[in-house]
C-alpha cells in the first residue's frame, strides 16, 4: 500500500514542482554552502508522552523520568535521504523545563548496531564550543561538520547508509524532549556512565530504544538546485505499522521512486507524529498528550524552520474528523485551523512553490460534515481508507 501510494503522489509532485524547481535554480544569485533538511523527527513529549512501537524497556535506561537522563551518552540512529559533504544536526530542549547541556557530541558512519566505522567520528561543536546549553523551549543548531567519507554525494554506495549522531547529557536533563515513534533502533549508555561519543566500538552503548532523543534534525549542504519536501502529518506519516529497521513508511518509499527519477533534486524529511491532530491539544506545554502538539502549533519548527523547503504533502485530519465524539464544531474548528495552516505557510515559506493536502476517507457518517471543508473535495461516495488528494498553488488565486 505504502507502495502505491507514494508512485501516486510522486507523479504529482513532478507534474506541480520541475518546473518551479527548474526556474528558481536558474534564477537564484550565487550565495554560500546551500543547506538542505536530509532527516527530520517531530519534536514532541516529555518522555514517556507518545506513541512509541516495539520499544525495549526503559526503567534501567531511565528510571526517573522527571529527572530524565543522568550524565549518560546517547547514539542516535539516522538515515539522511540525500548526502553532503557538510552536516550540521539540531538539539532540541523544547519540551524540556530546565536547561540541558550537551557536549562530546560526535557524527559517524554507523556500521552496524551501535558501532561506527572506524575513522568516521567527527567532532561537533557548537559556536566553536565542544559544549552547549540549551534552555527549555529552545534549541540550538551545530557549526558545519566536515564529512571526509562523503567524497561525492551522488555515490550510489551511500544509498540507504545510516548516521551515528552521540551526545552526552550533562549532569540530569530533567524531563526530555523526544521522538517517540522513530521505527528505528538507536542505542545509549547506563545512567552515570559520562561522556562516550567518542568510542567508535559498541560497547559503552549497551542499552537500545526505538525512539530518538533531543535531536530533530539533520542537515547537508547539496547542490543550489536541491529543494526539500516536507511530509507533515499524523500516525499515517509517521510509520505506524511499518517495519522496525525497515525504513518502508510511505515518505520512504516515495523518496526512492523520487530519486531513482531524479537524483538528488528532492530530500524528502518526516515530520509526522502518531496521533497528530490539527488543532488540538490547546494547551498542550501543559496538558500534553501522546499525539504531540497540534499541526498549527509544530508548524513553524517541523515546516518553516528547515531549509530548503519548497513543497509540503501534509496529510492529516483524521483524528480530528475520525472520533465518534466529532461533531459540527469540530469541524468548523479545524476548517479554521487548516485554512490558518495555509495562510502561514503561504506567507512564510517564501520559496515554496506548492501544498499538498491528502486526507483518508472516513466512513460514510462522517463524510458530509468532511466534504464542506474547502480543502476536502470528491468525498462523496468513496470507500473508507481511500486517499483524497488535492495539490493547490500556494500563491494566492486571483
């Protein structure tokens, strides 16, 4: 199905993005390194708060998780969708109440498990520091990090290959900001066991877990030509019953019939969330929930933020549509709220050329309310699990 449904999407995305990609390319002044989002995670939480699948257990890892993690290391397991021969990653504390700080952060070629191929651990610093503190809400972006093994992007023998990215946590992080549902295993130390980033060898990280912890973002200088799309959404997006080390979510596998058609033009990132809604929750800082904070709210982080982006397939709306207790209100609610969504990225993502909305059918009781949103349409008449898509020009019409 994940299949399909990216071979449908991805002749969209040609039909509405080459020509735009081809006239920015041609037309934007020469300027320094352009960087590109390769890989992305949702920020959400504190942990535990989410929807994680096949997780280990954690009550050895982090056995307090008001006190999150305790002077350790962590690894984390990434797949950048294109390559670069300079990286930069992004720590976030956003969902975090006190000050984090992270240093003996270090970049490598995973081999396999916890391992990286020896030679390929780079420093990573932070405004020329080796160490950085990061306050609660915020984030923070590394100094460009050379890649000496990336001798050309385009190498076919870097296709599919993963990233080891380590950090060690200072002292007690308090609760930690997270991404619950990574379907990737990535690896950690015992509580106490200080700064190991450096150890290429698995044997300090003896602990896994298939979520990622405070980083939610890679990115890669690539060629000026390279424009990033943006997968937004909920549970759908975000691999729910994909497999685990399988990397066959739908923004997977449209990436690599995009590729094999184009190169490296696109990076495709993920930032769907399990149970994302697109208004709620309204207060979610306080009263957070396992489906993260709403679309409006995550969208100026997970959207306008990356760079590089020139289009956006959001596909989302179901669990605001899809609960027995929907009614009316809530669909004039999020009618507003996707209308807001919209507007924010018209105005703000000035390079971006096009926005996809794609919504799963509901069953049939819950289809006219759907079909007054005036970015729904054709419902009428559909089986459940049928994708509705529409591509609109995010310029304004006249």
């Amino acid at each position: 199905m994940a299949s399909r449904f990216a071979q449908f999407v991805c002749g969209f995305i040609f039909a509405y993005a080459a020509f735009s990609q081809v006239t920015e390319a041609q037309t934007a002044p020469a300027k320094g390194p352009h960087w590109v989002a390769v890989w992305a995670a949702s920020a959400h939480g504190p942990y535990p708060i989410g929807n994680p699948t096949a997780q280990p257990e954690l009550k050895f890892a982090f056995p307090d998780a008001a006190r999150g993690a305790i002077d350790q290391s962590f690894r984390m397991i990434v797949r950048p969708d294109i390559w670069g021969k300079q990286a930069r990653i992004r720590l976030s504390n956003a969902y975090g109440t006190q000050p984090v700080t992270f240093d003996g952060a270090y970049i490598g070629l995973q081999t396999s498990g916890s391992a990286v191929l020896a030679g390929t651990n780079r420093v990573v610093t932070f405004a020329g520091k080796q160490a950085v503190t990061v306050p609660p809400g915020k984030d923070v972006i590394s100094d460009a990090v050379s890649l000496p093994f990336v001798k050309s992007p385009a190498d076919p023998m870097l296709i599919g290959r993963r990233l080891a990215v380590s950090f060690h946590v200072v002292g007690e992080s308090g609760p930690m900001t997270w991404h619950a549902k990574a379907l990737t295993t990535s690896y950690l130390t015992p509580p106490g066991a200080g700064s190991l980033g450096k150890d290429e060898s698995e044997s300090p990280f003896s602990m896994s877990s298939t979520s990622w912890y405070f980083l939610d973002e890679l990115e890669m200088t690539a060629s000026p030509a390279t424009r990033v799309i943006v997968a937004f959404g909920d549970s759908i997006t975000d691999g729910t019953a994909s497999t685990l080390n399988g990397d066959d979510r739908w923004p997977d596998v449209f990436a690599r019939r995009l590729h094999a058609a184009s190169g490296n033009r696109f990076s495709v990132v993920n930032e769907g969330i399990g149970g994302n809604q697109v208004i709620g929750p309204t207060d979610y800082v306080t009263k957070p929930i396992p489906g993260g904070p709403s679309a409006l709210d995550r969208l100026q982080r997970d959207v306008i933020s990356l760079p590089g982006v020139s289009t956006v397939i959001w596909l989302e709306g179901i669990n605001d549509f899809g609960a027995a207790s929907a009614s009316a209100r809530n669909a004039w609610t999020s009618r507003s709220g996707i209308t807001h969504l919209r507007m924010v990225c018209l105005h703000n993502l000035l390079h971006a050329s096009h926005f996809a909305c794609l919504e799963p059918d509901l069953d049939a009781t819950r289809v006219e309310g759907r079909c007054r949103e005036d970015v729904f349409h054709d419902a009428t008449g559909k089986s459940p699990g049928t994708l509705i898509l529409l591509l609109r020009d995010v310029h304004p019409q006249p």
